[in-house]
C-alpha cells in the first residue's frame, strides 16, 4: 500500500472502530434504558443516539455522496436541545436509521481516492477552499470521528440499570 | 500541496484542535473544581487530565520520537483507577507537565512525511507489521485524537460549581 492509501485505510479504520463501539453500546440497550441522562440534567441516551445519527447522515451531502436520508430528525437531535421534542422515535426506529445512514456512509467511502478526500466539502466555495485548503472532506471525516468519540464518551457515563 | 501532505495536515489539525479544547477547559478550573467528579461516582476532572496527560507522553516512545518525560504518571493514571493513588500532582503541576508534554509531540510531529506516519509504531514487530500493515504511526494519531475526544466530551459533563 502506499503512503496515501495507508493513511485513508487508517482514517477509516478509525471510523468504523467509533462507529462499531457505539452501535455496540446503543443497540444493547431497552427502550427504557435510553431514556435515562448520561449524568444528572444532561442528554438523555436516546438523544445522543439520535444526535449522532442526524450528523452521520448529514455527512450525505457535506461530503457530495448524495442527499440527506433522514432530514426530518434534524429538528429533533440538531435544531433543538434534548426535552423539547415529545415524539422521539423509538430506540428500534433509530436503531433501523442508524445502521442505515452508516451503510450508505461506508459504500460511499470505500469509493473515494486520496486525492477525493483532499477536496472541498460542499459547505465551501471554491474561492474560499483556494484560501482554507484544509476545508476539505478529509478533515471532515476526522472531525466527525472526533464527535462520534465525544458523544460515546459521554454515554459509557449512563447508570446501569 | 500533494494530497498525503493534505491528509496528514487534516491530521494534525485535528489532534491539535482537540489538544487545545482539552487544554482551555482543564487550565480553567481550580484546584479545587478539578477535585470533582464528571459524574457521580465517575472519574474526577483531575484524573482525566492525568489520564491523558500519561497518555500523551506515553505517545513519545510508541511513535519512535523521543523517550517519556513524565513515566511517573502511569501508576496513578493508566495502571490504577481513581481514587487508588493519595498523591496526586496539583493542577498547576499537570498543566504544566500537559503542556510540555504536548510541546514535544507537536515539535516531533511536524518533523515527520508521510512515509514516516505510514511506517510501523515501536509495539509491533517487523514481522507482525507485514502482516498489519495499518498498525501504524497514523492509526495511533487517530486513535489517540479519539481518545482525547472521549474523555473530553465526558470532562464537559462536569457540574460547573
């Protein structure tokens, strides 16, 4: 392998390791157990669940892949704290959704060249990706990568129960 | 610039950008904030910063760079548990050790290609490496990047007092 394919089969090795121990932890879980706070006033499991797969799935078209599969969980899991909305989907809905974006996700990837990944993501123009060629999706995928760890962190914080 | 050294730059903004949160939040709090749990009978702030901070310099030797400045955090820090060890460094003591400690890395990170990031990591044999060619310098970037990102994102759960 060469450098540059190394260095992209490692990013996405690093992926799937974030995304594989989340679905692991989530999926395990009963409706009831998802509603519990990770700690006392803060996000409740469910939330996070659902907060981690409107971004994935919002990487569709931040990435140019395709269009959103799931835009109607943004005013739920993005546009709104936890507590605002009543109708949540249920843990086997988001369950279902999530594997799904993750799917499309993983295709998607496995297609890109090193030199894909170096290019701009969607949410910048040309002009300013001449000034900021960091804005690219690469550090896209990393900084997501981030974000799922983030989140995950939080919610091995859950009581058991 | 070529898309590895693109890559690589994602990369280490990356590590950096989750370096610098983790910084602003730990050097913020005081000594006596930092003696609080994230959640209850979870970690307190002032073992997670340790924590990293063992982990992190514990980076020096496994990427091949230089040897641990600080070898004496790991009984405190990655072989026991919180609550295990009575002499804790202050605050003042690991921020100052933290941010030598990332000095180093980022110093010794600047220096290396891409070639050098896809090379083998100093725990793995040349022989195993053949075989596992992603057990790499990279792979442990990014692995340690979500490290931080975890326990960063479980530091941010801490009641604010």
């Amino acid at each position: 392998m060469n450098p540059e394919a190394s260095l992209i089969d490692s990013a996405l090795r690093s992926w799937k390791t974030n995304v594989d121990r989340t679905t692991k932890l989530f999926s395990a879980l009963t409706e009831e157990q998802l509603l519990e706070q990770v700690a006392p006033g803060k996000n409740r499991l469910i939330y996070l669940w659902g907060h981690l797969t409107a971004s994935s799935d919002a990487l569709l078209p931040l990435l140019g892949l395709s269009q959103r599969l799931h835009p109607e969980l943004d005013f739920i899991f993005i546009a709104n704290p936890d507590g605002h909305s009543q109708n949540l989907p249920s843990g086997a809905d988001l369950k279902r959704i999530w594997n799904e974006v993750n799917d499309a996700l993983w295709t998607a990837f496995s297609n890109l060249s090193g030199s894909d990944w170096a290019q701009r993501h969607t949410a910048i123009s040309q002009e300013d990706f001449k000034l900021e060629p960091h804005r690219n999706r690469f550090t896209i995928l990393l900084g997501r990568t981030a974000h799922l760890a983030y989140h995950f962190g939080q919610a091995t914080l859950a009581p058991q129960r």
